[in-house]
C-alpha cells in the first residue's frame, strides 16, 4: 500500500522575537508528526529557524527557512510571514508531485496561509488543525479583544491576520477540531460540518513518568502565557485571598507572555511579593518538576481551545481549579475542581478549602492522573492519520 505523504507547514512564531518559545499547537504538531513518521508517513515540514523539529532530532525531512527579521512586534511578523510565504511556496513546487495532503498544523496565519496557497499550487487537500476557540467573527469584536493587551497598531494587524487565517480554512478539505467548544465556534462561523472533525490534545506520559515524585514546595502551580486573556488578574486577586487566610502560600507562575511585567507589578501592589514567583518560560522535565512540586493547578483562563495544561498537570498526579468555561471542556472529567467564570472570590476561597484538606487533594490527584491517560499521543495520532488518510482517498 502507497504510504501517506504529507507537506506540512510549521512556523512557530513564538520563537521568531525573543528566546525559544514552543506554544501548545506547536507540541501538538511534533508529537502527531513524529507519530505518523513511524506509522510510515512520509513528512516534509517546512519551518522558520531555529527549526522546532530539528531541536527534538526529527527523522522526518525538514526543510527551514530563515527569518528576515528577529524581533518582537506585529510588524516584523507580518514582514517575516511574507518572506516564508515565498521560501515556502517555492520549497513545495519542487515536492508536488509526490505529495497527497498539505498540512496547517495550527490556525495560526503563518501555518494556514503558506499551505493554503502551496494546496493551490500543487492542487492538493488542504487539513488544518484549530486549536483555538473563536473569540469573535468580526473585525471590530476580534480588535476590541486584542486592545486589551495590544496597541493600535498590532492589534490592526493581528485582527487582519485572525480573520484571514478563518477565510482561508473554509477552503479547507478538512478542519481537525481539538475540542467541541473548538468545532461548536468555527460552525456558529459557517464553516460546513462535514468538512470538521473532532480530535484532541495528548500529553508526554512517558516525560512525566520519569519525571521523579517531589516534595511540595508550592501551593499552587500556574503554567501557560502570561495575558490578560488567560486570568492573570484574577489569580493574582484570587492568591491574595488564599494568602488573608494562608500568609505562607506560595504560588509559581510559569510562562511568558504580554503580561508578565503588568502582572509582577500587580503581585507588588498587592503585598504579594513574597507569594508569588514568576519563572518564566520552562520546558521539559524542569516544567514536569515544577508541576509535581505543586499541590494544585490553578487555571482561571477565561476561554481555552482545549487546556493543554490540565491535561498535563492531572497526568502530573495533582488537582486542577478552573473556570467552568475551561473545566466544560473535561466534561468527563471527575477529578477537576469547576468555577463559575469570574468570580474571583469563589476562586480563591476554593483553592483554600482544597489546601485545607489534603485528603481530598490525594483522592482527586489520584482520580486525575487516572483519567489522564486518555490524552495519550498515540491515540491522538490515530486520528489524525485516520482523517488525512480519508481525505488523501476522496481526491
């Protein structure tokens, strides 16, 4: 039997202006496609450099191009997606002929726009994976979002690019949707149902079974981008209730993001210094360390395409406290602690209670990391090539 062949496009932004970054749709697409390597597949990516794949010593082929500009901000960005538009359009003229399917890993603008223009060029299916859940259908509710966080001009630029990237999917053969709430949004934005399929997200089992057990040096974990977006305030707000009541409670924020600086002077304001610490960005076993080292998870995201770090944190063996928006997604799930979104101070006094109580912290770590193992790539995987393989049959 004819082996899949796929051209898959992996640009990584968040590495392109600042230290190596790797976001949760980035891990997603090096798991799946080392995965489908070994199944048989034959992978090209076509990446931005430092190449993702090439850090984790792929064997698959990979093909990078360089950056024009290194630098945070919108507007290198927009010149540097210009530049691995053409590198990687001219890269997949020569590969063609011998590809079945070409592959936006993420929805971000600089996945999806290369591989729809080379499924154009090279008349091939185009499947992207959303990994995020729509937070508005029109340019002015998606600028509104971003003024948030943003200036002017970036939040101009990231509303063209948001809104792009959901034109371009429509062209899509098939839309690989991580979550319900995922696919519930993008057909409230039109796209057709018969062209969404639902899949999921995985966790390293075996990276944090050799992960070693810890004492507990942290009350609470957070570990995710450092945004408005992702609750920030409220957890400092919330971890400043936790410390009326538990004066020694400390809280590691893990992560980086737009945020960060605002959020430490907010910890500072609060009289939280000694509360709450900020690592920045940490991967791999020092991540799984850190997770371990916790006693919970504290996640008040207001809105998640799937979560990746509960996930990661029940597989860790520890409870997770989230927002009933996120906690929805985990609907099976026994083990997560629901919030109602918002309230800040329900938030908190849970997070006390559960500190207060260790039996129902092991009874719930316990059950989480049970339940954990149906994030296991390997499944992942199956999906994913079960829904290429069909579409590769349809053309």
């Amino acid at each position: 039997m004819r082996k899949l062949s796929i051209i898959c496009i992996l640009s990584n932004p968040g590495s392109w202006g600042s230290p190596w970054v790797e976001w949760g749709g980035e891990t997603r697409a090096l798991e799946v496609l080392a995965r489908m390597h070994r199944m048989g597949a034959l992978i090209w990516s076509l990446e931005t450099t430092p190449s993702a794949s090439q850090r984790r010593n792929a064997r698959y082929h990979v093909h990078t191009a360089k950056l024009l500009v290194r630098r945070p901000g919108a507007i290198a960005a927009a010149v540097n997606a210009v530049g691995i538009w053409i590198d990687f359009a001219l890269t997949a003229v020569k590969l063609r002929s011998g590809v079945d399917i070409v592959l936006a890993p993420t929805s971000n603008l600089t996945d999806i726009g290369p591989a729809w223009l080379i499924s154009k060029i090279a008349r091939k299916p185009l499947a992207v994976v959303y990994q995020l859940v729509l937070d508005a259908t029109t340019v002015r509710e998606k600028y509104r979002v971003l003024r948030r966080d943003l200036g002017r001009v970036s939040s101009c630029i990231r509303t063209l690019g948001f809104l792009t990237s959901l034109r371009l999917a429509r062209d899509a053969t098939a839309i690989l949707c991580i979550s319900i709430p995922v696919r519930d949004k993008l057909l409230q934005a039109g796209l057709m149902a018969n062209r969404t399929f639902l899949t999921s997200m995985g966790v390293n089992m075996d990276a944090i079974g050799k992960t070693p057990e810890l004492s507990k040096e942290f009350d609470g974990v957070y570990l995710g981008r450092v945004e408005r977006a992702k609750g920030i305030e409220d957890l400092i707000t919330a971890w400043g209730i936790v410390a009326e009541k538990l004066p020694h409670s400390r809280l590691v924020i893990i992560g980086t993001g737009p945020f960060v600086s605002k959020a430490q002077k907010l910890a500072t304001a609060a009289g939280l210094d000694k509360n709450i610490e900020f690592k920045g960005y940490v991967e791999g076993e020092a991540k799984y360390k850190l997770l371990k080292q916790s006693k919970l998870l504290v996640f008040p995201s207001h809105s998640e395409g799937f979560g990746l770090t509960v996930a990661e944190a029940m597989a860790c063996g520890i409870p997770a406290i989230c927002y009933d928006t996120v906690a929805s997604i985990f609907a099976n799930c026994k083990s997560i602690v629901s919030v109602p979104k918002g309230d800040v101070r329900e938030f908190g006094q849970t997070v006390v209670r559960l500190l207060l109580n260790s039996s129902a912290r092991e009874r719930l770590g316990s059950l989480a990391r049970s339940e954990s193992q149906q994030f296991r790539w390997d499944l992942v995987t199956q999906i994913d090539y079960s829904v290429l393989t069909s579409i590769s049959r349809r053309d």
